[in-house]
C-alpha cells in the first residue's frame, strides 16, 4: 500500500497523462462509432419514401377508401420502390412523399401477400433517383448494429438504432399476415407503426431487411424480412407483375412435434388438401417427406419449415417431382405434378344494391368448408339493414346456386347479379353453405309499398310534423 501511495504522489502527471490518453481513446472510439452510423444513415436516407396509399377497405359490407401511412425506399435510379404489401396492396392510388419533400404518384407494380412485399413505380421521367445498396443477410450476426428508417407514426425520415437480436426467428402465421417461406430478422431498433415498408441498414449503409412486424405488448422487439428472400421476390414483381410458385398441397410439420429421436430425418406431412397434386398422388398424413428430386427436406425445429416450404415453391409450375416418403418405417417413391400456387387474398367486390361484400374462394377456404370443388363465392360481410341481411345472409357464407344455377366464380356471380338488379327481379333463391349445412335463403329486391297513414291522425299543427 505504501508503495503504490508513493508512486501516486510521486508521478501524478505520469498517471493524469496516461488518463488523458485512456478517455481520449474511448471519446475517440465513440466518435468513430457514431460517425459510421451517421454515414450508414446518410448513404439511405436520400432514398427514403414517405408512403401514403389509398386502399379499398371492406367492412360491413361496404366498400371504403381509407389512407393510410408506411415506408418505403428506392432501389432504382429510375424509381423502382419496395414497400410492405400490408401498406400498398389493394390500393387505387399511392402517393409517395421523397426525401427531399417532393411529391410523387406511383403504380403498384404487384405484391406479394405471402412475403408481405409490394413494388410500386413512382411516374416520373428522372433517371437520376438516389438509391439504397442492397446487402446481404445471409452473414448477419446477432450483436450486429443495425438501423430502422422510416416514417413511425407517420413522423418522416425517422431513424432508431439497434442491434441484431436473432437472424431466423420463426413467427406462427395470423389472419392479418403470413410468413411460410422465410424467418424473421429480430431486432431491438424500434419499429412502430409506419415503420412497415422501410429498410433495416447495417453499418455500411447496406439494405439488409424490410422493416415489417413489431411485437405487441413489448417494447423495441421489432422484425424484418431478410433482404435476400426480398429479392427474389422484387425481381419476380418487377418482372412478372406477381410471384409464380408452385403448389403441392401439403402442410408441413416439424419432427420434434411427433418425435424426440436427433436421427429422424425429413418432414412430417401434418394435412393433405383434398383438391391437391398430393392427395391425388396417394400421399398421407403422418408420412414423412425425406426429399424432393432428391433434395433433402429436414425440419427438426419450426425454423427449418420456412425453407422446406421454399423448396417446394420454387419447383417449376407443372412439373412432375419425384417425393421420396417414409409411411410407417417403409420407404416409397410417389411422382406428382405441381400446380401453380393461388392468391393468398381473393378479390373482393361490394354488391351495393343488396347491401353485402363477397370475395373468390381461395384454396383455404374451399379446404375450411370442406367444399367438393371452387366453385362459388364467400361472403365477406353484410349491412345491418340491407336486402342480404334481411334474407339472413351473413360473413362466411358460400353461395353455391342462384335461382338453381350453379355459381363459377365471382365473375358468374356478378354477372348473374347485375342481370338481376336491371331485372328488377323481385324474389331470388339462393342455396348457401354454412358451415355443415346448405340452406336456401330468399332475397327481396324491392321493399314492398308501405300503406299511407291515415290524413286525419297523420299529424296536428304544432307537433312537429309539417309537410
């Protein structure tokens, strides 16, 4: 103790110099770590977009406009943006604020529902845009510095920092978003609403995710879509309008789900669609996927899922595919062909003189009401006081025949329609499916003529009532 007191008092300059230099390295590093966030963020923001579509809402059986607000950011000199397809599809009109406050209009060039991504084309003649580097994310690391940029509550050219939390978190699906063929990149930079659509940036100043999903309840627990499945699926867009997949009629389950044994190998088959390529092909529940065309398709844990499904999306429309399954300890080889994958969404229409909303049936649908076939139409929603209501139509019914004619699609339907209304048709049958039940409802067109009150108790002076 003596000794170290004696060179205290007797080097003081000694150690206030070698404190100087520890401070001025640590005031050094924390410059140089803040001007490279500065930079990673000025080589994006110029390419930020302020996104305000007007979308089609339907509620109630009505059909609405309603603007809403997101992000998105510029990937092209000549005005390619990439957005969340929860803040640009279904919309009639995408106005698309820049960063240097110049208003644009922009087309949507297609979306992608089961990736949550959308392109829009902003209409200009420049050639000239600034836009964003797209990374990597295929060597993230959690602990990584990261950036989300954005519009958070519609607050523009907003920027939070974080870090990479995890690089291939599994969400579960929900009604209002679906993510079969990716994991998430989580992280603590804050996402918020309005953030969707804008681009999570590592320290280059590279595009590495699209911010699009924050966790309810939780505090800066934010994910985004891995940049190298979001380009894929931007070049489809651009080049095709959509993304073409194929379809196999399958759902897929872990291993761990239905077994312990490390040595299990494939997938485990957890349904099979009755109108798919696999229940024509023989192929059960409970039989476990080893390859396709012999590729392996392992899935101990729900995060190897999103690639097993990748796997067999990205197999050529209309192909014959050789699966490779194991059914109760036995091997077989079962060949089938592919169909091309349907909308996640179908269209959806308002029926304004009736009062309802009605929408084509999608593959998930015809499997939930365990229809026969796809023909017919879902109604999606009812006016309270409209002629569909009054004949008991209701959210989740199948019109399946109008006035004994077997409905198509929804194309038949409103064709079907529209010659009713201009007939002025008075009553019209309709056979529904309701959950297990057909039933046959009876629309009105028309209120019947209402009998006059009486003129000599229709009102006195004074009470209100004048004509």
């Amino acid at each position: 103790m003596q000794v170290q007191k004696e060179v205290r008092l007797k080097h003081p300059i000694l150690i206030l110099g070698l404190s100087a230099i520890v401070m001025t390295g640590c005031a050094t590093a924390g410059l140089s770590g803040q001007g490279a966030v500065i930079r990673a963020k000025e080589r994006v923001a110029p390419a930020l977009v302020y996104i305000r579509p007007v979308k089609e809402v339907f509620t109630e059986g009505k059909r609405e406009e309603v603007v809403v607000v997101g992000s998105g950011f510029i990937i092209s000199a000549d005005g390619y943006v990439v957005t969340n397809e929860h803040v640009a599809g279904e919309s009639k009109l995408v106005r698309c604020v820049l960063y240097d406050k110049n208003e644009l209009e922009a087309d949507v060039v297609g979306v992608d529902p089961f990736t949550d991504i959308a392109v829009v084309k902003l209409k200009t003649d420049r050639k000239d845009l600034p836009h964003v580097k797209l990374g990597s994310s295929k060597t993230l690391e959690a602990g990584q510095v990261v950036l989300a940029l954005g519009s958070p509550h519609g607050l523009a050219r907003s920027v939070s920092q974080g870090i990479v939390s995890v690089t291939d978190r599994y969400l579960d699906d929900n009604d209002e978003m679906v993510s079969p063929f990716n994991n998430w990149i989580q992280t603590d930079a804050a996402i918020n609403p309005g953030n969707s659509g804008g681009p999570l940036v590592n320290i280059n100043g590279e595009v590495i995710g699209i911010n699009t999903r924050k966790l309810g309840g939780a505090d800066n627990v934010g994910f985004a879509i891995p940049i190298d499945i979001a380009k894929e699926v931007i070049s489809q867009i651009i080049d095709h309008g959509r993304v073409i997949r194929s379809w196999l009629g399958i759902s897929l389950q872990e291993t761990t789900s239905k077994t312990n044994d490390p040595k299990q190998m494939g997938v485990i088959i957890g349904d099979v669609d009755p109108l798919g390529p696999a229940a024509e092909a023989k192929i059960l529940p409970g039989d476990i996927m080893l390859s396709i065309d012999g590729k392996s398709t392992n899935a101990r844990f729900v995060e190897d899922l999103p690639k097993v499904r990748k796997l067999m999306a990205d197999l050529p429309v209309g192909k014959a595919v050789s699966i490779a399954v194991s059914r109760g300890g036995a091997p077989m080889d079962i060949t089938l062909t592919t169909v091309e994958k349907s909308a996640y969404k179908g269209e959806e229409v308002e029926f304004k003189e009736w009062g309802f909303t009605a929408s084509a049936l999608t593959p998930v649908v015809v499997r939930t009401a365990q229809l026969s076939s796809n023909r017919g139409v879902l109604v999606s929603g009812a006016q309270a006081t409209g002629i569909a209501a009054e004949a008991r139509l209701q959210p989740g019914d199948i019109i399946l025949k109008v006035d004994g004619k077997e409905i198509q699609d929804l194309a038949d339907f409103r064709k079907t329609y529209q010659e009713l209304v201009a007939a002025k048709k008075r009553l019209t049958l309709v056979d529904v499916k309701r959950g297990a039940l057909n039933m046959y409802l009876i629309v009105k067109q028309g209120a019947e003529e209402k009998a006059k009150p009486d003129t000599a108790t229709a009102g006195t002076p004074g009470d209100g009532h004048h004509e």
